[in-house]
C-alpha cells in the first residue's frame, strides 16, 4: 500500500528535544535537557480546592462548548496583568486564548506566511518555532546577536536587502535558548526599524515574568505604535504547563485572523482550563505563587552558575541570565557538543546540543542546560560530570 502525504511533512521531524527527553526519562538520569518547570512547586492543593469550587458552581459551564475568543473574565485578568508587569496598554477585546503559546507559533505561521516567504529571527532561537514556521515552508534568515540582543545594524541590512521578509520572531526576556534580555535602548531601535518597514513581529514571552533581578523592562508590544507586535504569552511558566493555555494580544485586524485559524483547528481552549486558571486568580495571589518560583530557580540558577565557574575549563564560555529557564554554553569550536552529548548520557547527565537552534545549520559547539527542574545537589553533581566529560574532550584535541 502506497500512502502519499503532504509535501510539507518532509520538512518536519521529530523534536530533538522531545526525543532526548524520552532518554532522559530515566530516574538516574540528571536532566538539564528539559525547559520544564519544576513540579514540585506546582500548587497543587490550591488548583484542587478550584476544581472543585468550578465544578460545584459552574459544572455543566466548564464542561460545555465556549467561544473562540474565550472566557472573558480570564482575558480580563490577563489584560490587567499585562499593564501591571509589561506596561501593555489593552484589554480583553485584544486577547485570544489558545491551547498554549506553541498554538499561537503555528497560527502565526499560518496567518503570515506563504512558501518561501522569509522569516527572520535571533540567531539562535527557539526550536518549537522553527519547526511551527517550517511547515508553511518558510525560509530563514538568522540574524546576529550579542549580549544585549538582537543587532539593529544586521537587521537593517537584511531589511534592505530581502523583499520577502514577511515576519520577525523573537524572545526579548530570557530568550530560550540563549538567557539573554535585550535592553530597553536595543528594543526601542528595534521598533524604530520595524516602524520603518512595517514588517509584523511575533514577541514570544514566555519567561518574562521570572525575573530574579533588576528592573522589569517594558514589552516591545508597550513600545509598538503601528500595531505591528503580535504578544504571544502562556500560563505553562507561571502557573502550571498542564492546563495548555496561552493567549494571543494583537490589533482586531490582525486578531481576527487567528480567531479564524483557531476556529477551523481547535474551535476553542479547554474552557474548565480557562475557568479554573480564572478562579486561582479571583482566589489567589498569582503574584505571591509566583515569587516562590522565582527564588527556587534564582537558588538553582545561582548554584549551577557557581559550580560553572568552579569546574569549566576557561576556554569555555556561558551567558548569565538575569531570569528565566536557561543557560547557554559555548564550547571550542573543534569540540561537537552533539557527539559530547552521548558521552554525557554514559555518565548519566543530559543537555541539548545547540545546533538545532540553529535554522540553518552550524554552530555545533554549542548547547542549552536547564536550571530550574533539578534540586540543588543534582545541579552540582550535574555540571561537575560535563565539566568532567568537556576537560576530557580538550585533553583529546
């Protein structure tokens, strides 16, 4: 039997992430592969009084069909919050719910983007995007980064230069996988140039209320005058990753065009997710819950950059993220961190190489560690066999 498939399925593969992870699934195993949230911080007493308390007042509501747009008093809270914290000015009409912020990447793609339209993102950038715009057959040009961002005079050159550049994807806080957060000055010169040329912008900001210091920094959707900036957000960081819900923030014109890719792909979000997620919120400080995430992982990141500094060869270089999930290590160009990645697995310690960040190849010198699903003691016994296994590598070279 011959089955013919699209031709789009032969751009995708699996995850490399998702397929080290069912490696890594081994109880021995220390994982820093992941970018998970840690469990044990989930609030799973609270969330059990809510289900309840849901069920109870609103049962045959929370386990009917709703609207696309979703339920209003959740898009009303995340309307408050996103003035409160990333200084947005908007309100529930300006909010989608979807099932995660990984939904919105693929709307995004699908609203956007024709085949070989161009993508531009930061180089590197997030895996699960790549692989949400591969299937619109997009093509992708990467542009240079340094520690405070996104370079303005290399976006301008590709601006000059390409006339199918279609979108901009980029991560401003904490970005997944390298850390970084850009300035206030690099996002300001970002909108000017996006101003400029009038090209959509898909801010992905997962992370960007786990700051562990300084300043929170204004959202470039605060900064966006045109309505250019399409705000993808999530409750998988803050609150927990099961309930799958995200939320979308755009201009009407542009909303409604994910409402309508929504409709034809999932009709809605979970609606007892959204109800439940809106209820903790009513009950709860969402604030407080998330302080005691932000000083476990502070603990975790400060450890595991403590034990970097101790045990990593000093040809290795690794940023110093202000928040957020991750690390992001460079090795000697001559040493493959996908092949030192297997011996790594001998030791029973995981990472994810850095090339597949990468949406045109290269940079296998590189990978991402995860500080915030691993206690403390594991964190160090972790970094001391990479650190082990790397010296050993530059022994070999």
């Amino acid at each position: 039997m011959v089955i013919r498939f699209s031709d789009r399925m032969n751009l995708l593969t699996g995850s490399e992430i998702r397929e080290l992870l069912k490696l890594t699934a081994q109880p021995d195993i220390i994982s820093f592969a992941g970018g998970m949230p840690a469990p044990e911080l989930f609030p799973v007493e609270e969330l059990k009084r809510i289900g309840v308390s849901v069920m109870e007042v609103s049962g045959r509501i929370a386990l009917q069909y709703s609207t696309t747009e979703g339920f209003p008093p959740l898009r009303k809270h995340i309307a408050d919050r996103m003035f409160a914290k990333n200084k947005i000015k908007t309100d529930s009409d300006h909010i989608l719910m979807t099932s995660g912020s990984q939904m919105g990447l693929d709307f995004s793609a699908r609203v956007f983007l024709n085949k070989g339209d161009i993508v531009l993102l930061e180089s590197p950038s997030y895996l699960g995007a790549v692989n949400a715009f591969k299937a619109s057959e997009a093509k992708f040009i990467e542009v240079p980064t340094d520690e405070n961002g996104m370079i303005i005079k290399e976006l301008e050159k590709i601006l000059e230069k390409e006339d199918r550049v279609k979108m901009i994807y980029v991560i401003p806080d904490f970005q997944n996988p390298s850390g970084r957060t850009w300035t206030l000055e690099r996002r300001q010169e970002f909108m000017e140039t996006v101003n400029k040329y009038e090209i959509p912008v898909i801010e992905d900001n997962p992370y960007g209320e786990l700051r562990f210091e300084k300043e929170f920094v204004p959202a470039l959707k605060a900064l966006d005058t045109k309505g250019l900036v399409v705000y993808l957000g999530t409750f998988s960081k803050i609150l927990v990753p099961g309930y799958r819900l995200g939320w979308v923030c755009a201009e009407p014109k542009i909303l409604q065009k994910y409402n309508f890719m929504e409709q034809a792909s999932s009709l809605q979000a979970s609606t007892i997710s959204q109800m439940e997620v809106s209820k903790f919120m009513d009950m709860y400080n969402l604030d407080d819950h998330i302080a005691k995430i932000k000083k476990v992982y502070k603990q975790r990141r400060d450890i595991m950059l403590k034990t970097m500094d101790e045990e990593f060869p000093e040809e290795v270089r690794y940023t110093r993220p202000e928040g957020g999930l991750f690390t992001w290590v460079i090795l000697p160009e001559y040493i493959n961190a996908k092949e030192m990645a297997l011996e790594c697995l001998e030791q029973k310690v995981a990472y994810v190489p850095g090339g597949s960040f990468f949406p045109n190849g290269g940079h296998e010198n590189t990978f991402r560690l995860n500080y915030s699903c691993m206690p403390e003691d594991k964190i160090v016994e972790g970094i001391k066999r990479i650190a082990a296994v790397i010296k050993k590598n530059l022994t070999d070279s």
